[in-house]
C-alpha cells in the first residue's frame, strides 16, 4: 500500500511512542485534527497491511539483567541454511534468527542469531548445548558478545524535519 | 522491578489491541486498576527497562530498508567514530563486539535506495570501510523472552 500524507502525519505522532494514557488513540486524534474513530481505522489498516506488526513495548535486554548479549554467527552451505535457520529460531534463547550475505574476505559467516541471558557462562554453555543436540559441530561458528551498547531506540520511518519533508516531496 | 512489574513486561510484549481503552484488558488480567498500570508503565519507561509504548513497524513493508553494518574501528579511535557514527539519524542501534570488526550497527532508512547513500557518507566521514549485510531470509522467532 502507499501512504497518503494523512498516514505519515499518523506515524510521525505515534513513532516515538504513544501517550500514557487510557485513552491514547483519542489523544493523538486530538493532537492532528481528526476523530478517534478516524485514528483507529486508520491504524487497522496499516496492520492488517502489514506495516505496523503490533502496538507494543520494546524491552531493554540489559536494563532487565540479560547483561550477556551474544550474537553467535554461522557459515552455513546455502542447501543446509533453511534447516538450520529454523532449528536455532526455536530455540528458547534465541531472539533474533536472520540469514546474511558473507563479505569475503573480511566476514564468512552468513546465519546470524542473538541469544540473551544473564551471564557469558550460561550462554556459552546453552550455544553449545545446542551444537551438541542438533550436531552442528561440523559449521563453522563463533560468538561475538557485545561489550557496550551505544544507542539503542526504535527506527524512525517518516522524517518529520519540515527540510526532510521538502527534500522528499522535490524528489517525488 | 517487582512481580507484577515483570507481568507487565511479558504480557505487554505480546501487543495491546488497536481500540479506545487498549490498557483496559491488560490491567483486568493482571488484576490492576488502568492507573495503576499506566503509572507502572511510566516508571518502567522512566527507569529505561522499556523504550516506549507504540507501533512495531515492518521496516520492508513500509517500503523502507533496515541493514546490519559492521565494521572495523582502530582501538584508539573508537570514541571519535563512535561519536560521528552515532550522529546519523538513520542509525538504530549501535554496539561494540569483541570481532576484529568491532562495531555492529543498524542502519534504517526510509528508502531502501538511501542505505548506500548513507554507507558512503559514513565512511567518508570515519575513513572505515562499511560491511553492509541486508537480511535475506528472516526465521520466524515466537515472543519468548520471560522475565
């Protein structure tokens, strides 16, 4: 679907997050000049679209004491990556699964999971739990924890800088 | 962060309906009154356990482009880079790893035309190279994450 301009003024009230309120979807009717009805039609659509995949929170692993954050990445053959994507995404510990494409000669590895937890012991020990179980020993894998977090907050998809707005619409 | 702190945060994870009193349902269940609920829910966004209440977007589906980029930072610049690479606003998440390519970021854009724009601008301005790695297949993940 396209967004109409009516959308993006939508997302870029509610992209930051939406107001604490027990009302929330009224106070941002309130906010751009339309009803709440408006509002709420509005944003079914744009998730029966696919767009927006749910109204939720986005949680801080660490603030939480998942302080071991590991991103544990994998050379996979391309007729073997299916299978093991799925595998290691039902994983309990596993966050993230993605397939990624290598950068030779700088990156081999093109399956890439997160898995979370409370200390680089009992990841380690879970990954090879895992290798162990699904007898993955023979790919070629390694683990790169994270030693600090620099920024972390949600994508922003519509610009609303009035510069970024007239850039945009100049293009087309 | 208490129990019912830790119910909050499972259960806000699964998503709250698109309809005038979204809070209504989940405060019922966890046997809060909405004030209370909303008030717990300031304090977790306050103490920065969660980011913020809102809409989880589908970055492809809204025609815009989310890559993971790495790449690989001398030690004794990794502050100045740090700083310069942060400063675009297309920059998600950024974290250092213990990889010989030791800083991992994600880069959204609105278009997915954009990400090379602003690849090539980064390395123009921190004199690294960009290891630009686009998902190709995501694998489905369940919300698990238990608190």
């Amino acid at each position: 679907m396209v967004l109409n301009e009516q959308d993006r003024e939508l997302i870029a009230a509610i992209q930051g997050g939406l107001p604490l309120v027990a009302k929330p979807y009224a106070a941002i009717a309130a906010q751009l000049g339309l009803t709440e009805d408006e509002v709420l039609t509005r944003l079914e659509t744009l998730q029966t679209a696919g767009l927006i995949k749910r109204m939720g929170v986005v949680v801080k692993h660490r603030a939480l004491g998942y302080r071991a954050n590991a991103m544990v990445v994998w050379d996979i053959p391309a007729d073997e990556v299916e299978r093991i994507g799925a595998l290691l995404a039902d994983e309990a510990c596993v966050t993230l699964c993605y397939q990624r494409p290598r950068r030779l000669p700088a990156w081999g590895y093109n399956l890439f999971c997160m898995i979370h937890g409370r200390a680089r012991d009992s990841v380690l020990r879970r990954l090879e739990q895992i290798v162990a179980c699904h007898g993955l020993e023979k790919f070629p894998h390694t683990v790169l924890f994270s030693s600090r977090s620099f920024k972390q907050r949600g994508a922003h998809y519509v610009e609303t800088d009035s510069r970024q707005k007239h850039l945009r619409r100049s293009h087309g | 962060m208490d129990s019912i702190d830790a119910s909050i945060v499972n259960r806000m994870q699964e998503g709250l309906p698109v309809c005038p009193r979204p809070f209504d349902d989940v405060a019922a269940t966890l046997g809060l009154s909405v004030d209370e609920l909303l008030s717990r829910l300031q304090r977790l966004l306050d103490d920065k356990v969660l980011t913020r209440f809102g809409p989880m977007f589908n970055a492809e589906n809204m025609g815009g482009a989310l890559s993971l980029c790495a790449m690989q930072v001398p030690v004794n610049r990794y502050e100045q880079v740090t700083a310069e690479v942060n400063a675009f606003p297309e920059v998600a998440h950024n974290y250092e790893r213990d990889h010989l390519l030791n800083m991992w970021f994600v880069l959204a854009t609105e278009h997915p035309e954009q990400a090379g724009v602003v690849i090539r601008q980064i390395e123009q301005k921190t004199g690294c190279q960009v290891y630009d790695m686009p998902k190709q297949e995501e694998f489905y993940i369940g919300l698990k994450l238990a608190v």
